[in-house]
C-alpha cells in the first residue's frame, strides 16, 4: 500500500488533559503524558497528585511517514523507583493529513470537514477514540478534537487537539 506524501508542515499536539486516570500511589498519581512518532519523543510536564490533571500544552512533531501513528503513553511520576504506566493510546494521522492534503481555502472557518468514527478490535489507530472525533477547518488550518481511551489499564481517557500547520513553500 503507498501512501500520498506528507504535505508541507508540521503537527501541533496540544494536550489538554487526562480524565479519570487509574491511581498508582497512595497519596495521588503524579501523571506526565509522552508521545512517540518515529523517532521522536516530547512529553509534558508532571501535574501533582491527580487522576484529573490538565496539562493545556502544545508539543510539536515533524510528520514524515503519514501512515505512522501517534504513540501516547501516560505515566506516574515516582522518586524512588521506575514511573509507573498509566495506559497508553494511539491515533491514526492519515484523516488529518487527508485533509490537509486539500485546498480548503474557500471553506468557511469553523466547518467540519470530516468525522472520524472509532472502530473496535482490529489494527488502525482508531481502535482508541472514545467517540466521534470532528476535522474542522480552523483559521486557515485543519484541527482535530480527540478523545482517546487509554489501553492496558481500567480507566483513563486523554483528550487532545492536533493541528496541522503549514509551512508556507519558498
């Protein structure tokens, strides 16, 4: 299967926050988010002692594979021993960068220009959305709300917003 390419630009992931993550210390879950693309590796800072935590951070990664997904793994801070896994998601890119592809120019902000529905079992980066997840064509750029169920664990979802920023051509 081949691919389009990468349009020109780079991935904004804002991280807003994480609901209901499952505790793993006694006095409170000290949780970071990290996310995985190719080779690269940003994370968040650590929110003290919540299940609840609201990171509003914007991470940025370079896109080169489109059909490579985001990698989301969520942690416990801890002192004195390794972090302890908190779940982990992934999101499929290619909607995004579909949409990206598009000259949407003469769409008015705000539209939405494609749902992406979660699907169950199976390969695919959807298998993790919570719900129904809206493209909408943004102030000139294409933005995705998510919500992610994390895996591996009882509870826990991530809620992130990617957007697509362009790189103006030379």
């Amino acid at each position: 299967m081949t691919s389009e390419p990468v349009p020109p630009g780079m991935l904004s992931v804002r991280v807003l926050r994480g609901v209901n993550l499952v505790n793993r210390d006694a006095d409170g879950s000290d949780p970071y988010v990290v996310l995985l693309l190719d080779n690269q590796k940003v994370k968040t800072s650590i929110i003290k002692k919540t299940v609840n935590p609201v990171w509003n951070e914007d991470l940025t990664l370079a896109v080169t594979n489109p059909t490579t997904p985001i990698k989301i793994e969520v942690f416990d801070k801890d002192k004195f021993s390794k972090d302890d896994k908190m779940g982990d998601a992934e999101v499929d890119l290619e909607p995004l960068l579909q949409m990206a592809r598009m000259d949407l120019e003469d769409i008015r902000s705000g539209t939405v220009v494609r749902t992406v529905r979660p699907h169950r079992g199976g390969a695919g980066g959807s298998c993790c959305l919570a719900d129904e997840s809206s493209i909408v064509w943004e102030e000139g750029q294409v933005v995705q709300d998510v919500l992610l169920k994390l895996r591996n664990v009882a509870t826990g979802i991530i809620q992130l917003q990617l957007r697509w920023v362009k790189i103006p051509s030379l």
